[in-house]
C-alpha cells in the first residue's frame, strides 16, 4: 500500500488561522499589541487594520515611526537570537485583527517551511527598502513633500490592488511626528493641499491620485513652502 504524501504547507493558511502556538487577537483603536520594555516573545501578523509603531525617549517624549498595515508584521525584532525587551510599542489605529505567534512556534516553522521563510524575508527587505526611503525623505525633501509622501502611503497609493483613499483617522500630532516637523507646519499644508484639490477633510482625511504631483512633479504653486504664514494656519 502506498504511503500517503505529507500535505504541502501553506503560509497563507497559516497567517489566517489559530494553531499550535497562536491565536487570533482582536485590537480596538488605541489598544496596544505590546509596550516599550515588555518582554519580546511573540510576533504578530496584521491581518486586517492599521497600526502604528512608537518609541518614547527617556525624557517622555514620543514618536511615530512607522505606519502599518494588513499583510505587515509586527515586533519581528522578537526573533532575534538572544530575547530581550520589546524597544517599542505598537498601537492599532483602527479595529485590527491580528494572528499573535509565540517566538518558539514562528522560530520552528521558519526552520522547517521554506515557503513561510521566504515571505517572511520579503517582508524584511520591504521594510529595509521602506525604511531607506524614509531616510532619504527625511533628509533631502521639504517637509511638505514628507507629509504629502507620509498621505500617499497610507492611502497605499502604488501598491498592489485598489488604493484606499480614505485613509484612518490620525491627528495632526501624529503626521507632525513622522515627518519631522510642527503640527502648526501640519495644519498649514494640510489646509494648502485641500486649496489644491489634493485631499479632502471632514474629520477623516480622503487623498486624491493629485497628490503624486507634489512628489512626482513638484506641482506646487510656490518654492516657498515651508514658512507658513501666520494668518493662515487654522484653529482645529
């Protein structure tokens, strides 16, 4: 009698369901999947929702550094040879459900499962590539280009599938947070991009294509952008 062939693994099944060593996890808005100084010993995988990764210095003062979304992970440093403590804290955005991997169990499957392996490393490389753009923009773009870039990417504009223009509700603190910048400077260009027909806002923010001109084309009616003027900055 033949021997039945072992099933083949599938990492998409994986990712979407409880097993050995995880389980799903359901996040409301400002719930944390885990603080600055916690213990490193799971991984998550975003499956629907937003998140944001923040880091707080030592004299309290904190910062946004990443934006993510379905199909991220989140806290991958968990994986690293020695565990430690968690060197930031990640805060859904909106209503997220997430598959919450123990570190032992996400360490085996990768060892045994090249498939898993391999898309876990394409996430690595996509976060290193993001993580070189952000630089890049940080150091050679106006913070206007920043925070029009920062819009885009959240709207998912030039990924995979329909863009999702309506992006979820975050403060002005947040976005002046990530782009290196004031929330007054926010506040200024965020009233100049919807002069321009770039976005719209009425307590959550819908981004138009229009807005890759700024990034693109630099289609923007002066050079002198980042000195807003006073009397045009906005009370809300």
């Amino acid at each position: 009698m033949a021997a039945q062939a072992k099933p083949g693994f599938d990492a998409t099944a994986f990712l979407a369901n409880a097993g050995l060593g995880r389980r799903i996890v359901q996040l409301e808005p400002k719930e944390t999947f885990y603080s600055q100084g916690d213990p490193a010993d799971s991984i998550f995988y975003l499956q629907k929702g937003r998140a944001k990764i923040t880091v707080v210095s030592k004299t309290g003062k904190e910062a946004t550094i990443a934006i993510l979304s379905a199909g991220d992970f989140v806290g991958e440093g968990a994986l690293v040879a020695v565990p430690g403590q968690r060197l930031s804290t990640a805060t859904a955005i909106v209503v997220c459900t997430a598959l919450k991997i123990s570190r032992e169990e996400m360490i085996r499957v990768m060892h045994e499962e090249r498939e898993l392996s391999d898309l876990f490393l394409k996430f690595l490389l996509d976060r290193s590539m993001r993580i070189q753009a952000d630089l890049v923009d940080q150091l050679f773009n106006s913070s206007e280009k920043r925070l029009a870039r920062i819009l885009l990417l959240m709207a998912e504009f030039g990924q995979p599938g329909e863009p999702e223009p309506l992006i979820p509700k975050i403060s002005q603190e947040t976005l002046a947070e990530m782009i290196g910048t004031t929330r007054s400077r926010v506040s200024f260009f965020m009233n100049r991009f919807r002069q321009l027909g770039f976005v719209e806002y009425d307590g959550r923010i819908r981004v138009h294509k229009s807005l890759l001109n700024v990034i693109l084309h630099d289609q923007l009616p002066d050079d002198d952008v980042e000195r807003p003027a006073i009397s045009a900055i906005p009370a809300e």
